[in-house]
C-alpha cells in the first residue's frame, strides 16, 4: 500500500483481536487436550479479548462514514502509525480548514462533562461516559494532535473524541474539553463539512501527513 492510500479503518485492531483470540483458543486447546475443540466451541472470548473486537468495530464503522464523506475538499486517512510508537492514530481528516485527529470509542453510556473547582480552586475539567472517568482519553487525543502539530507545522490542528454508539441526548450533547470536541458520527461530519474556511492544500497536506503517518 503507498503512503498516499487511505489505509483501512481498525486494521490494527481487528489483527491485535485475531492475534489474541488464537493465542486464547491455543491456551484452551493446551489445556483440555483431546476435549479442546469443545472447549473452544463452549467458550466465549475473554473480556480483554473481546474489547479489541469492540474497537476494531468502532473504527471500522466511523471509517465506512468518513470515506463516503470524501472529496477534493475532505480527504481522510485510517490507522496511522505514530512515527518511532507502536501507537496508532484511528482517523484523520484533512479539510481546507485544517487537520482533524480523530480517536473512534465504542462505549455505553452518556457521555458529559464534570466540572470541578472555579473561582478558588484550579479549574479541572473530567470527560464522564455513563459516569465513568474517561478522562485519560482527552489526555491520548491531546498527545496525539501535538504529534501531528510537530510534523505538519503551522497547519491548525483539531482533535475529537468521536463515541459510536453512546447514549446521546435527543437535543445539545456534544461539548468540547480543553479543545478537544467530543461527540457522534452524524455530528462530526457535519463539523467536518463545514470546515471550508482556510486555505490548506489538501492533496498537498494529505501526501504530507500520508509520508509521516504510514498505515499501521
């Protein structure tokens, strides 16, 4: 594949899931003997396992969405390797506007914004998902967007945490934290579309961005 190709939403994960679900059926099948076939056949994936396949899901459905959003003007890459990391970026949008990092979660739950402290305490802002603490997640967006922003250089950089299948309210529900946006698939294409107002070169950054971030 050349650097210029898109890539493959959630490659990376779906191959990190087959790789753990044969070592876990090896495991069974080590472990039952000439029993291990049923064993296997019984068995459901382990929760650590299973996750993977929940990503690699997320990622591959956004990426479905984002490709038929693509354009002249809106150009999309999947499952980029961060240079000298065995880390990897979901999504990136390029617009004319700018550069779009885009991190894909497939969690339950609504996701909403805690506010702590104000006017005599540091302000600290928390990303809750069905009131769990996902914060941490921002702080990996965050990472990733100064990455892109040290290789591309004076190109605006944006990042959005982008949740599949939440429990988002009918009305309102996407908000932004410490910059970065956090909403669903329908929404983000529309902020996507609407980043017309800038003069970045796609097909120049897109080759650019394609040259540093190889396909994971």
């Amino acid at each position: 594949m050349s650097a210029n190709e898109s890539g493959v939403a959630g490659s990376s994960a779906r191959r990190e899931y087959e790789r753990r679900k044969a070592k876990d059926e090896e495991r069974l099948r080590e472990k039952w003997g000439r029993f291990g076939g049923l064993a296997v056949a019984l068995s459901d994936d382990r929760q650590s396992t299973k996750a993977w396949d929940k990503g690699a899901i997320g990622e591959e459905r956004l990426g479905a969405r984002l490709n038929d959003m693509a354009t002249e003007d809106l150009a999309v890459l999947h499952d980029r390797r961060i240079p000298g990391s065995k880390a990897n970026i979901d999504h990136i949008a390029i617009t004319s506007g700018g550069i779009w990092v885009i991190d894909a979660k497939r969690y339950k739950g609504r996701p909403e914004l805690k506010v702590e402290g104000g006017i005599l305490r540091p302000r600290v802002e928390k990303l809750l998902v069905g009131r769990r603490d996902c914060t941490k997640l921002v702080d990996g967006v965050l990472k990733q967007v100064d990455v892109v922003r040290d290789l591309v250089g004076g190109i605006p950089v944006t990042g959005a945490l982008c949740f599949i299948e939440a429990d988002w309210p009918l009305t309102g529900g996407a908000f932004s934290t410490r910059g970065v946006h956090v909403l669903w698939p329908k929404r983000l294409a529309k902020v996507l579309m609407e980043q017309t107002a800038g003069d970045v070169d796609v097909a120049r950054t897109l080759e650019s961005v394609a040259s540093r971030f190889r396909s994971a």
